[in-house]
C-alpha cells in the first residue's frame, strides 16, 4: 500500500486534553495550544486521546470531537495528526478508527486490550488487523506499552511479519524502557520504512542510538524546543552536547549541584504524571489545562507552588546555553 504522507519523523506532542473546572473538555484553547507547539515548542505532529490526553476516560463521544478539533485547528499548521482509537471495545475501536479517516487524520494509533487481554502475539495481531481494517487508507501505529496495558508481548515478536497481516502498517509508539526490544525492533526491521517512535523521553538519546526515528511523549508539551536541540546534537553527532541536553533536562546526578535545577526529576519526585503534565503545561505555556478527569486527581497546589517557584528560578522560558552545561539560572 503506498501512502502520500512523508514518513512520521521528529518529536510528536503527546496532547493535553484540555479540561474546564467542572471536568468538560475546554474545546475553546486548543486554536491557541496549536500555535503554542508550532511557534514556540518547534513541534508539528501530534499524537491525540493518548495517555497523556486520557483518551480512556473520555467517552467515544468527547473521543470523536477532540480529534475533529485537533484536526481541523491544525489544518495548514502542523504536519501530522495521529489519533489514539485503542479501545477494551473492538467496535469502538474500529468506529474511531473509520471517523480518524472521515475527518482527514494523518494515521491512527491503537494499544493491546487491557481488561480481557490478548495472551498471544497472534491475538493481539488480530484484534489490531480488525481496527487497522476499518481505516484501510490510514497510516497505522501500535501503540507499545505494556506497564499501563499489562501486556507484555514483545514488541519485537509483534512486528515479525506484521506487513502480511496489517497491510497499512507503518510504525511503533515504543513506550517502554527494554532498549534491548526496541533497538530489536529497529534492526530486524532495517529493510521497512517503518517509523519507530520512542516514548520514555527521559531515555531519547539512548533510544536514538537504538535507531529511533522520531519520539511521541508528553514533555515535548513544553521541553519541544529543547529536546529539538538536542535532536540536532545528534544528528551533527555532536553526542556530548546531546548528552548535555538530556542530562541536563532530565536526569542529572541526584550529587550533581545541577539536580537542584533539574527540570523532570525534580519533578518526578514531587509525583509526575498526567495529572502533573497539566500543571507544568499550564504554567509553562501560560494555557489553562485543567485538572484531570477522575479516576486521577488534580496535581495538589503543594505541587503547583513548588513547581511554579522552580519554574522562575529556572527563568524557565528562556533556558541558558547547554553547551556549557549549566542549567542553573538563578538558583
Ligand atoms: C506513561 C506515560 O505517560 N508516558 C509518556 C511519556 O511522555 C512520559 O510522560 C515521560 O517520559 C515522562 O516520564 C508517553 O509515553 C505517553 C504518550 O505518549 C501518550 O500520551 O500517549
């Protein structure tokens, strides 16, 4: 099957769903949360109703509006929209899937059933062949990520022959931290032209060693703009100050003086998760997110102070240059 598209490549959002106080989604900023990753994060495909989008706690309903939202918001400014159409419901699924392709996405994406689960590779094969076969003129992604989904077929074991079954296959969200899977993945399938998207940003550059292609994650939200730097680093092969980038941004040394204005892993110790990805968003793209939808919790206010004081002692805006290897503005 021959698509039009250019390959899926480079950083890809992982989106918000934007939500009201009162838990509706706020259709109303995601115009605005398009020229956001455009101008100022450098990113120009994203990935919609994921996890960090809690896609699975919207109803098909709100599922179908945010893509068509996204999509039409998008048209003429980013390059690609992929939407997440995994359901525990084939016919769900396979109805997202069909409404991805009537509203002009750019591919779909679909993670293993999670309740009743598929126990072998051929299974899931086939519960994903059936969704894939409701969009048969739409690019098609599996979405790997197996601590959320408790399935934990190899993905490596997944894509052996994939093209026989899934015709309009073109690529992997890896979002695992088994490098030895991925870079599996990556090198027995050299002769495809498959996009192979990494998910744990905090390991980006080893996965780029692995062989990836491009990365799908939450934090390009807001660290889009760094993390393209450190993309071109590598690509220069200049690989201590990619290294620089993503030591600096995500996990310095707990020693290291430089910990304290680490960007993720201060963060993470405060607890980080979606909940969490909305309140950094929000205070870093000045966009109101919201809180979550339950069963998650808004991030506590203890966690919004102590992130928005980080933030401006980081004078987080406008990062100084990691070529020296210092993050530390102000602090
Ligand atoms: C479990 C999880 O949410 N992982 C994130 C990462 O971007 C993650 O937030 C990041 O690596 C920070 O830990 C993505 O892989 C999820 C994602 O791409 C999605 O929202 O679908």
């Amino acid at each position: 099957m021959a698509f039009p598209k250019k390959k899926l490549q480079g950083l890809v959002a992982a989106t918000i769903t934007p939500m009201t106080e009162n838990g509706e989604i706020n259709f109303s900023v995601i115009g605005q949360y398009v020229d956001y990753l455009v101008k100022e994060q450098g990113v120009k495909n994203i990935f919609v109703n994921g996890t960090t989008g809690e896609g699975l706690s919207l109803s098909v309903s709100e599922r179908r509006q945010v893509a068509e939202e996204w999509v039409t918001k998008g048209k003429d400014k980013l390059d690609q929209v992929i939407i997440h159409v995994g359901a525990l419901s084939l016919k769900e699924s396979q109805e997202l899937a069909q409404h991805a392709a009537e509203i002009g996405a750019d591919g779909i994406a679909v993670i293993a059933p999670f309740f009743l689960k598929p126990w072998t590779k051929d299974i899931l094969i086939n519960f994903l062949k059936e969704v894939a076969a409701a969009a048969p003129a739409l690019p098609f992604y599996y979405y790997h990520i197996p601590a959320l989904t408790g399935v934990k077929i190899r993905a490596e074991e997944l894509l052996d022959g994939i093209l026989d079954k899934i015709p309009t296959f073109q690529g992997l969200k890896f979002s695992d931290t088994d490098l030895l899977d991925f870079g599996q993945c990556v090198d027995q399938n050299r002769q495809q032209q498959f996009a192979f998207l990494f998910g744990v940003d905090e390991q980006l550059l080893s996965a780029l060693v692995m062989g990836a292609t491009g990365a799908v994650g939450s934090t390009y939200n807001y660290l889009g703009k760094k993390t393209n730097q450190m993309l071109e680093a590598f690509e220069q092969k200049d690989f201590s100050l990619a290294l620089n980038y993503q030591v600096n941004v995500f996990f310095p040394s707990h020693k290291s003086q430089r910990y304290q204005s680490c960007f993720l892993i201060y963060f993470s110790r405060l607890g980080f998760g979606v909940s969490q990805t909305k309140a950094i968003m929000t205070l870093v793209s000045g966009i109101p997110m919201g809180p979550p939808r339950l069963p998650l919790q808004k991030a506590s206010r203890e966690f919004t102070d102590s992130a928005e004081a980080k933030l401006k002692s980081l004078d987080f805006l406008s990062f100084t240059d990691l070529k020296d290897g210092n993050l530390e503005v102000g602090s």
